[in-house]
C-alpha cells in the first residue's frame, strides 16, 4: 500500500473501507492518501481536520485522474463517505453506458 509509505502518521482505521477494484494511487506529494478508479482520483484526507494541511477543506475529493493533480477541477466535495462511493458507482455506470451507446 502506498498511502502507508507516503503518509506514516495516517491512522490506517480511520481509513473507509475502500473498494476492492479502486488502486491506491497515493503520492509523496499529495496531502493525503489517493485511490483511482475509473479515470477518476479519490482523496480521503486525515479524519481529524486539525491533521490535514488544508483543515478547512473536505474530507472527500473527487477529480479526474488525469495525471495532472495540481489544479485539476474537484468534481466533488464532502464529508459524506457514502457520498462519494455513489457518485464513483453513478459516474462509472454513465461511463458504461456512454461507451456502449457510442
């Protein structure tokens, strides 16, 4: 696991329990541990916001996993972990079904 190696002092059981298909994408210079699936880039950030570099932000971020992550547009924001898993299983069933209408 990545996030274990670049992020020492994340409390592994405050971790969600993430997704067996998502890819810990995590990156020495990220803020927080990151997970890719489906072309997308999930943060989960410190569960302590007195933790995080940003404590004012989100605990959830979702962006587009496009290489580039300095910048690149949040599709979604939220403290909701439920949340996020939708918006992941929804954004990937609309990406199924463009790919096979196309």
């Amino acid at each position: 696991m990545n996030y274990t190696r670049y992020f020492p002092d994340y409390d592994p059981a405050t971790l969600p329990a993430i997704p067996s298909n998502w890819i810990d994408a995590s990156w020495k210079h990220d803020v927080c541990p990151a997970f890719s699936v489906s072309g997308l880039l999930i943060y989960v950030d410190f569960a302590d916001p007195a933790d995080r570099e940003y404590p004012e932000c989100q605990r959830y971020s979702v962006q587009f996993n496009s290489g580039i992550r300095e910048g690149e547009p949040h599709l979604l924001e939220t403290d909701n972990w439920q949340s996020v898993l939708e918006f992941v299983d929804n954004f990937s069933f609309a990406e199924s079904s463009d790919a096979a209408q196309g």
